[in-house]
C-alpha cells in the first residue's frame, strides 16, 4: 500500500510537466507590380460642346458622353481598379470641373450619376462605366459669350 501511495504520489508530481515540440517557421513569397494601364493609347480625350447658348446651360442640354477605352497589361491576379478625375472642382458644383469662365463647370457623369472629382471610384476594367460631360453654371448667374476650356485627367489604377 505504501508503494501504491509513493506511485500516486510520484504520478501526481509528473502531471504538470508538459510534453512539447517545436518546429522553424519559413515565410516566403513575391513582391508584384500591378499591371500598368493607359486610357485611350495615351491620347488626349477631347470633348467638344461646340456652340453653347449662354440661356441653355441647365446641366442637361449639351451632354455629350466621353468615349473612352482603358487597356491593361495582361495579369492572373486579382488586382482592384479605381477610376479617379483629378481636377479643379468649381465651387458651386462638386462634381464639376472648373472652366476658364468663373460661374461654368464641366459637371461630369458616370453611368448617369455625378461622378465626384478627385474621389476614386471602384470599377471593373472589362466593363468600364459610361462617362458623360455637361455645362453647369453656378445657380442665378448669367453667363457671357465667348469660349471657355476646362481640364482634367482621368486616371485608372490597380490598387
């Protein structure tokens, strides 16, 4: 009976000492590049309202969509796209563009809605959304004829 006790005694001293193992971690891998990407062969993309009747600029009359193509390098990974405009937003509309002429934007649009400047959007390359540009002007101002410009860059980027 002794023995039996030294034996649970003995037992109950090696319960708390822990079998263990360990082992070496490795980690490797590769540093990519997204693909690069050009819009419309790195051509300037120019939309021309022509004539505009100071009267008529209301954000709807003059809409002219903004034709445009983005082409990638080819890549298997699954890379996320932005589009961005990049530019001088008017202040009277944000999603406007700033024209030489004070109290006129160039509002633009995509897929129909207003397409924020400097505020990337994520898109699918294959099916890129439809752009649209149209003459604003500032709420109860009057416009005055003569030409007028306006600039921007569209960019489209892998994250």
């Amino acid at each position: 009976m002794k023995i039996c006790k030294q034996l649970a005694l003995l037992v109950l001293c090696t319960a708390g000492i822990n079998a263990s193992a360990s082992a070496n971690l490795a980690f490797t891998g590769t540093l990519v590049e997204p693909p690069l990407c050009t819009i419309n062969n790195g051509n300037t993309l120019t939309i021309d309202f022509k004539d505009v009747g100071v009267n008529k600029v209301d954000g709807i009359n003059y809409r002219l969509p903004m034709n445009y193509t983005i082409t990638c390098a080819g890549s298997t990974l699954p890379w996320e796209m932005v589009l961005t405009v990049k530019g001088t937003a008017s202040s009277f509309e944000s999603a406007a563009v700033q024209s030489s002429v004070t109290d006129l934007g160039i509002k633009l649009l995509q897929n129909g809605q207003p397409f924020q400047l400097n505020t990337p959007i994520v898109i699918n390359p294959a099916t890129p959304p439809a752009l649209e540009a149209v003459p604003v002007k500032r709420p109860g101002s009057t416009l005055k004829s003569g030409g007028f410009s306006a600039a921007a860059t569209l960019m489209a980027e892998y994250q």
